[in-house]
C-alpha cells in the first residue's frame, strides 16, 4: 500500500478574516511529484503558505505522517520533514552563498551535498547572496531548502523569470531528489509543460478550490482541461 504522507481535508484559510481556500481536500502519498497549477492568485501560493502554518486556518484539517499538524507552528512543521522554497526566494542577501546554506543545515545535510547538486554555488561560494543573478539565487534558495533535509518539499514556482537551461537544470535536481524515494516533491509551477512532465499527478486550482485531479497522460490527451481551467494550451508533440 502507498503511504500517505500529507493529506490536507477540507481546508479553508487566508489572510485575516479574508478566505482564499475555500475546502480544498487532496492526499500526497510518500515519495509522490504532485504537481498544482493554475491561473494567477487562485491560491496556490496560499495552498503551500497553508501547509507550512503562514497563513490563517479557518478550517479542515491537515494530517503529516499520521499526525494533525495545523495546530503547529511554522518552525515545528519544519522540525518534522516540510520545507518550503517561497515564491519570493528568500535568501539572505548579505551573507555569502556558503554561509547561506550553513544556515539552513539540519539533521544529516552537508554543505558537499549542496554543491554536489550545484557546482555553480560552490563556484561562488565566496560572494554574497545579493551579488547572484536571478537563477543563481533561485539555486541558493532551494539549496538552503534541501540543506534542511525535508522529507517534503513545496516548491513555489522555482523556475519563474529563469532561462531555459536553468529551468531544466533544475528540473533535473528536482527529478533526481524525487528518484531517492526520501523526498516528496509538491510542484507549483506556471511552466505547465514542465510541471506535467515532472508529475505523478496534477491538481489544478481555480478560485481557492481544487476543479481538476488527474494524471498527466489524461491532461495530455484531453485538451479541454487546461485550456478550460488554466487558459493555457500544450504544445502540440
Ligand atoms: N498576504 C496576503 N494578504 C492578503 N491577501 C493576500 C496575501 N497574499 C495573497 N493574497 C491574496 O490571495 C489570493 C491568492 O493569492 P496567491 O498568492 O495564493 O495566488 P497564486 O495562485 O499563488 O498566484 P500567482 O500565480 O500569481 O503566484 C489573491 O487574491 C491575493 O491577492
Ligand atoms: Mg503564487
């Protein structure tokens, strides 16, 4: 039997009184590349801030290996395996790349392992955060992610705004943490292509709810899905 590792049940929560989810239900199971799309500010951003305790629960109940977590706090969840790479790639600018990383170091993480996945880092590991390019501190951001050894890692649109060899490096670094079976990979990505290519599975989201659960061959073969609830279109192959 597949092991559930992350199932969220009924889930409504936002900003304040304001509720962006509005019930959203879905299981990961262990080892699992679940993918989440869909137009801007439908939540998915939210969604993940929701997982990691950011934001307000209004509602539901969200399970981590067998044990409710929503009553945790942010630093907790991340104690238990969850690791989130923001949107906003929060890294620290002042520091350099090396000291960047040590900070996020956790439980068995070396800084080797970082730059064994990015030997770009290690080549600058002497500059700061603020003096990397865009990709660069993209790298950096899930480097010190991955340093904390997540069992679970939320991306948050880890390729927006990078060139393409960059976006496949890092495609790449995702599907080879995904291959050990120890890191559970939750994918939110506009580049849908990529994301359903990367995926077990896609959850698409609209308005807080989730409209669309379902496999990438059947994404692929029914073009009405994305082009209904994303407004996007895959290139034809
Ligand atoms: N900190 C906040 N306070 C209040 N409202 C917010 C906050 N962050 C986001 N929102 C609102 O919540 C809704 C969902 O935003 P969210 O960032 O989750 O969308 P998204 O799907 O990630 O969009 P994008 O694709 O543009 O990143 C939007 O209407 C947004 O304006
Ligand atoms: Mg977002």
């Amino acid at each position: 039997m597949v092991e559930e590792l992350l199932s969220l049940k009924d889930v409504r929560a936002g900003y304040g009184r304001t509720e962006i989810l509005n019930g959203v239900s879905f299981a990961v199971s262990k080892g699992e590349r679940l993918a989440v799309i869909g137009r801007n500010g439908v939540g998915k951003t939210t969604l993940l801030a929701t997982i990691m305790g950011l934001t307000r629960l209004h509602g539901g109940a969200i399970t981590h290996a067998g044990a409710r977590i929503d009553a945790l706090p942010t630093h907790r969840r991340a104690e238990r395996g969850l690791g989130l790479v923001p949107q906003t790639r929060d890294i620290f600018k002042s520091l350099t790349v090396e000291e960047n990383i040590v900070a996020g170091l956790r439980g068995e993480g070396t800084l080797e392992q970082a730059y064994a996945l990015f030997p770009r880092l290690k080549e600058r590991r002497r500059n700061r955060g603020g003096q990397l390019s865009g990709g660069e501190q993209q790298m950096l951001a899930i480097a010190r992610a991955l340093a904390g050894r997540p069992s679970l890692l939320l991306l948050d649109e880890p390729l927006e705004g990078l060139a393409p060899v960059i976006c496949d490096m890092l495609m790449d670094v995702f599907r080879r943490l995904a291959a050990d079976g120890r890191t559970t990979v939750v994918l939110v990505e506009q580049h849908v292509e990529m994301a359903i290519d990367f995926a077990d599975r896609v959850i698409i989201l609209d308005a807080g709810q989730i409209v669309y659960e379902g496999l990438p061959a059947d994404i692929r073969s029914d073009g009405s899905i994305l082009s209904r609830f994303v407004g996007v279109a895959l290139e034809p192959t």
